[in-house]
C-alpha cells in the first residue's frame, strides 16, 4: 500500500480511536454515578441493570480499542491491508467501512458462516441469557 494510502488509514484510526477514548471516559463516569448508593430498591433494581448495560458497553469499548491499536500497528509494520487468513490484499472499498479488519470480503463471508454453524450447533446464547433474568 502507498504511503498516503497508509496516512489515511492511521489518521482514520487515530481519530476513532479518541472518540472511543471520550466516549469510554463517559461511560466511566455513568457507572460511578449508578455505584452511589440508593434507598430506593425499585430504583436500585433498575441501576443493577443500567450498570450492566454500560459494563458491558464498556467492555465492547475496550475490545474495540484493542482492535484498533493493532491495525495501528500493523500500518507500521507493513502487514495493514492484508488478509491474515490467505494473505490476499483487502479492498480498499472494505477497509475505509473498516478499517479494523484483518480479512478479505471472502475469508470474512467464510468465517460467517462457520460462526452461523457454530451458532446452530452450539449452546443457545440467547436462552441462556433469558434464564437467568
Ligand atoms: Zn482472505
């Protein structure tokens, strides 16, 4: 990829990389808030479940900026752009959608897939879920 491609991409990152770092300082704040105590149990109840919200927001968040720092990196060392399952170049059209990806429209469409299968075979996430509440 040519160099000005490659400046592209890691100012498009950089700058998603600080809203997620504002945003994840909001949330930050928002569980703070929610851990202060209530009398109220009804109001409690309902900030249990606030908390989990944004924990588990802030865990996308995380995972997120994670994912970024490593297509940071690999701009710097020259893997960006290309698929890490067959090696083939991304398209450019996919990678300015998302640039945090590590594979081409084909080895993505086949992961899919296989997740799809896994999904039917596998335990049922979304019963599970349902279970516990
Ligand atoms: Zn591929």
């Amino acid at each position: 990829m040519r160099k000005r491609e490659l400046d592209f991409f890691r100012k498009l990152l950089n700058r998603r990389l600080e809203e997620l770092l504002m945003e994840a300082e909001r949330t930050k704040d928002q569980v703070k808030e929610i851990d202060e105590p209530v009398a109220d149990p009804m109001e409690f109840a309902s900030n249990g479940f606030d908390r989990d919200f944004l924990l588990r927001l802030r865990d996308r968040e995380r995972k997120l900026m994670v994912k970024i720092k490593e297509a940071l990196e690999r701009i710097e060392n020259g893997t960006f752009g290309i698929c890490e399952e067959c090696g083939e170049k991304i398209s450019q059209k996919r990678l300015r959608a998302r640039p945090m990806t590590t594979l081409c429209i084909d080895c993505k469409h086949e992961q899919e897939a296989a997740e799809e299968r896994q999904k039917y075979e596998g335990p049922r996430e979304s019963s599970t879920l349902w279970a516990r509440m």
